[in-house]
C-alpha cells in the first residue's frame, strides 16, 4: 500500500486545545473527565466537555453552519498551525486536488434537539433561524471544513459511528492512490448532544463515574466530544522523524448492533490486515491504543482479539480515560496520540483504571513508559460491528 | 500499475465494471421492472415505494428494521443475484444523505418530551450505519464496509468510494446508494419526497457478469438531465435518483456519456461502454 504522510495534525478535545496541551496531559496523566450537569440533561454525568464552546464564534462567512459541531470544528482547525499547512497544501496542489473526509456520528444533531423544543405551538414548525442542512445533516462537517478553505475537490462525512474517524484514512489512501487528489483533510469531529447522552444510557453503558477501561471494576463509558484534523499527502517528500500511516484494516462483524463478536474476530481481521498491509509483524508494534470504552463486553473481547495475535508484551493503554469516548472522533484523536507517542518515543498508560482485570491479559499500562517507539497500533471499533486498525511509523534516516 | 487506474493529463480516470444493478424507488420495484420505465415502455406511476419482505434477517430483528434498511436489503440482494455474486465476500459502500429519517424523528421527539426515554434498539438503529451492520449480520459478509454522507451528492460520492475501494483492493465492491423520506417537521427543511435506492457490483476486472464498463472523470459540465419530465423530477429531488441518466443508459443498453451531479463545484462524468 502506497502510505500516508501526515503532514499537519491537530487535536482538541476535553484534555487539550491542541496537541501541545494534549501531550502535556498525556505526559502528565492527567483527564478531562469531569462530573458535571450538561444542557438539560437530568441525571449528573461524568463527561469530557471542551470548555468554551457556547461563546465559540464561528466565522462570519460560515455563520449558517453555527453548531456546537461545527464550533469545535473551528476551535480545532485553528490550532498548531494547521490551517497555515492547508493553505500551503492548497499553493502546491491547487484546491482542486483536495479532498475532504471526516468522521462523525451524530454531527450538529444537537441544534435539531433544541429546535424541536421550540416548535411552534399550533403548527409544529421548527423555529425559523434552524438550519437542518448546515448543522445536523452529517455531510455537514465537511462542508463546512471544506468551505473554510475555499477548497472545490473531492468530499464527504464518513458516519460508522465510533470507527468514523479512522476510516477517513482509508478513504483518502484510496482517493490518493487512484489519483483524484494531492492531498486530503481526514479527521473527524463529533459533539456532547442528548441524543448520545441518553442513548448510550438506555443500553446502561454509561458509568456514573469517569470511566475505567480494562479496570475489574469498569462499568461503562464517559461520553466526550473532540476534533481532531490530519493533513495527509504521499510519502514522496517524507523525512526523517515524520508520521507516516503505513497500515489500514477494516472489517465487519457481522454479528450483533451493539455487541462486539465476544471473540473480538472482527477486531482480530482488522488488526491482523493493518499488519500485512504495513509489512509488519505484531512484535514490530511498540504500543498499541485500544479501542478501550471500558464496558464490560467491549474490553474482554478487545482483550483477547489483542492477544491472539501480539500476546501479552505488547504495551497497551485506552486514551478514552483521559478524553472520555469522543465517538466518531476518536479514530483520529488517537491516530493522533500515537503519532505524538511516535515522535516523543514514550507509550502513555491509561488514566482511570486501578487494578487491571485479572481475566484479561493483554499488557495493559498504567503509567507512560519511556522507549524508542517506531510503530504504534491505533484500534476503532463501532456500533453495527464497523472495525478498523491503522498503523503510524516514524521515518527514520 | 492496478487494473482500472490510468494516467490521463492531470486529471486521472477510473474504470470500473457494473455487474449487477438493483434498483427499488417510487413506481419501480425492482431493475427489470425499472428498465421497462427508463427505456419508455411503460410509464412512470408515482406511488410510495413498495418493498419486498427483508431476507436473511431473523424474525426478531426483522421487526425492529425501518425502511432504510428494508430498501438497503433489497436493492443489495438484487444487485448481487444479477451479479452472480456472493455477497459475503462483497465490500460494501453505503451512501445516504441521512439516517433512518422516522426513527432519528422519533428520538427528536422523546428528547423533546418530559419522558426522555429512548428505546435501546431506536438507539442503536440511529447510526447512519445501521444499514450496513444489519446487511453484514444478514450475509455474514465480514468484509470492509463504510457508510457515507454526501447530502445531495449521496449517489456520486457513493460510487467514488466504492470504485476506489474496488480498484485498491483488486476486488468487487457493492455500492448501496440509497435516501428515505422525513416526516414533518424536518421534511419541509429536507422535501425528499419518495425513497429511493441504487445498488451496483463494481467489479474491476472484466468478468462474464459484466455489463458495462464505466469510466469516470471529474467534470465541469452541467448534469445530465431525463427527458421524461416524471423521471426528471425524481432525479432533482432525490440525491440517489441523480444516478438515473447512467442507469438510462444502461437501461437502454447503449453506450454513451453522462454528467452525474457531485458537489456545488464538481460534477462527475461517467463514460458508458457495453
């Protein structure tokens, strides 16, 4: 496979506004998870909330996209110089040859939730300023990040829920390796909303504490929100130290909605198809960053389609203690994660969890280990049995 | 170099191999019945969509699915048996400018309610992707599978996706493209009036089970439009119904060219070969 230079990236999430507070925070094990009330939301919830979106302002040109999806968007895009290495891309290949794939799941629904709390009384109407087209539609996201830089190429929103952002690498590989574009914008942003907050609280995956992946006490999730933005093109200018995404699998589970296959074989062909993609074997993976939501069912068979096939010394952690569960975001925070792993050469160990369970046997970390890093394994998993893997080397002289 | 790519100037075709075409919409259940009304011989009867019962699926979970992936289902297994193919060995490419339109309505309005309550299964069937998790559960295709959003561009993003995927893995991939109806209040912000769905196997080598050979370019050109002023109104209305000038052509069985609607700045252009 014909891999990927990251080029640019970027995360913001409930631990950081961009990757230099994020790697602080991993370096210093520290989360964002908060007890806290949210909007209307009546039971008090343990979430990772990035601060300071209900003051956000969106441009002013893009003003019919104002969403709190679309406001992390910004707040996103606008950090670690990202935008200034779009606009660059945009010099060298023209904004023709750019394309535009993200990740979400539940893009600006939240704008619908409030608009259907003020419907007009006789008629039902949705209150006039609501915009279904630029808020809650999924495509939403990358029209809007699209907009922003005046780019004209290729685009869509991937929507597989919680591998939504992972995936997005593998279409723009494809997109790149057949032509179409120069470069691409992936990443993905998904937002707090009530339709995630009691969604995932009537299937009682939601811990009314933050969450504890792969603890033997772990009782669900802690719901989060992130963007997370990665600007890819072909590996031809690489140097030394840069990130490269040498590995992508994808598979379905063909099992259940909303339960893993108990095995993790869906899991198992995904990670084992990033593998050979990349010309890797599993004991050339330095870290692995679980899928890791810390439910019961999700972690044990994350756990043993991991140890099929790295065994038990393989460093691993779930960053989802320190971000809470950012859902169609997460692929691409924690493609980020890995890739300042890579470039810092440490493993970071999760936050949240105390006394590993015993039943499972993947080498779960507790604390950041410092050590040459060259290949990190990045782990989505979602709703409807939607797998996908991605592999991050560094380029070494 | 991998079949189907080649260098062309600075924009770069694609070719791709249609194998089997399913198609369910308002007046037209299924693709030979659709033939008879995109080549003129028989007319157009608007009529909501009538599907046929959901295979594979057991009777537990067939009677929790909605109409996106009654209609999924139905287009997928239709493409395939045209095909010849096995589905549990497709990659799938799901295109939809939204989910299940009455469940995500239904939800809107429990969390709009004093009762905030939402059912586990409304919760899970919410996902755009709910399609496709139930198409693998009901072929037992382990395969990769994604699911796009496109707003109006559903059918053209769909089949980028789907041949790309196709060309990269040297493999066939099914493409479902496909969009349902909202109730109101939401439907007078997005009047998609009819569902509508397009399946096709992409396969890129040339095997028995081909139809026709594709080749599609990004193009300037304004869209190609229907003659027949019913079918036109479809085309403009539905985002998976802009694909009806290529299915046109392959109804009528002859080769051509035809501009198919992808985003406000780019079309996409679609050479036919049988």
């Amino acid at each position: 496979m014909q891999g990927l230079l990251l080029t640019s990236f970027t995360a913001t999430s409930s631990i950081g506004t961009g990757c230099k507070t994020t790697l602080a925070a991993l370096r210093s094990q520290c989360s964002g998870i908060a007890r806290k009330h949210w909007e209307s939301v009546n039971f008090e919830t343990c979430i990772g909330e990035v601060e300071g979106l209900d003051s956000f302002a969106i441009r002013d040109d893009l003003a019919v996209f104002d969403c709190r999806n679309n406001r992390l968007a910004q707040l996103g895009l606008e950090q670690d110089g990202f935008t200034h290495a779009v606009r660059n891309a945009i010099k060298r290949f023209g904004k023709e040859r750019i394309g535009v794939f993200l990740g979400t799941s539940t893009s600006g629904i939240h704008s619908t939730e409030i608009a259907f709390r003020n419907r007009e009384t006789i008629s039902g109407k949705l209150p006039v300023d609501y915009d279904y087209r630029h808020t809650h539609n999924s495509y939403s996201i990358a029209d809007f990040v699209r907009r922003y830089f005046d780019l004209i190429g290729p685009a869509y929103a991937v929507s597989t829920a919680c591998s939504s952002s992972a995936k997005v690498f593998g279409s723009a590989q494809r997109m790149l390796a057949s032509g179409l574009i120069d470069a691409a914008i992936v990443g993905g942003v998904d937002s707090l909303c009530l339709t995630t907050m009691y969604g995932f609280n009537s299937l009682q995956l939601v811990s009314t504490n933050p969450c504890k992946p792969f603890d033997v006490h772990r009782d669900g999730i802690s719901l989060g929100e992130a963007a997370a933005f990665v600007l890819v093109e072909n590996t031809a200018n690489a140097v030394s130290g840069d990130i490269i995404m040498t590995g992508i699998g994808e598979s379905s589970d063909a099992h259940h909605m909303s339960s893993p296959h108990p095995d993790g074989l869906g899991a198992r062909i995904a990670m084992q198809s990033a593998l050979q993609v990349a010309g890797l074997r599993a004991t050339d993976i330095n870290y692995i960053n679980l899928h890791g939501t810390a439910t019961q069912s999700n972690d044990a068979a994350e756990d043993k389609g991991v140890t099929a096939i790295f065994g038990t010394k393989t460093p691993c952690s779930s960053t989802k203690g320190h971000t809470g569960h950012t859902l169609g975001a997460a692929g691409a925070v924690e493609a980020i994660i890995c890739a300042l792993a890579l470039q810092n050469d440490f493993a970071p160990g999760g936050v949240g969890t105390k006394i590993i369970d015993p039943s499972l046997t993947c080498r779960y970390l507790l604390s950041n280990i410092d050590q040459p890093m060259h290949h990190a394994l990045s782990n989505s998993f979602g709703f409807g049995g939607s797998n996908c893997s991605l592999v991050f080397s560094k380029v070494v002289a | 170099m991998q079949p189907g790519f080649f260098q062309g100037g600075r924009l770069n075709a694609l070719q791709i191999h249609v194998d089997g075409i399913g198609l369910f919409g308002p007046g037209m259940s299924g693709w030979t019945h659709a033939c008879e009304i995109l080549t003129g011989k028989a007319t157009l009867e608007l009529a909501p969509i009538q599907l046929p019962p959901t295979e594979n699926l057991p009777p537990a979970e067939r009677r929790r699915v909605g109409v996106p992936i009654k209609l999924s289902m139905a287009i997928g297994f239709e493409a395939v048996r045209n095909a010849c193919a096995d589905p549990a060995q497709l990659a799938t490419v799901f295109s939809s400018s939204e989910a299940d339109c009455d469940n995500i309505h239904s939800i809107l309005e429990s969390l709009a309610s004093d009762d905030r309550e939402i059912s586990p299964t409304r919760f899970h069937n919410s996902v755009h992707n709910a399609p496709s998790g139930y198409w693998s559960i009901a072929t037992g295709c382990m395969e990769p599978s994604t699911t796009l959003c496109a707003y109006d561009a559903t059918f053209a993003a769909g089949l980028l996706e789907a041949t790309t995927q196709a060309l990269s893995s040297g493999k066939p991939c099914l493409l479902l493209a496909y969009d349902t109806v909202f109730p109101e209040p939401l439907y007078s912000l997005r009047p998609i009036p009819y569902a509508l769905g397009v399946a096709m196997v992409l396969n890129p080598f040339k095997t028995k089970a081909a139809h026709a050979l594709l080749t599609l370019n990004m193009s300037s050109s304004s869209a190609t439009t229907l003659s027949d002023n019913g079918l036109e109104e479809l085309r403009i209305r539905i985002p998976a119904a802009r694909s009806l000038p290529l299915l046109n052509l392959l109804a009528d069985g002859t080769s051509g060219l035809v501009v198919i609607e992808y985003l406000d700045s780019i079309n996409l252009s679609i050479g036919v070969q049988l």
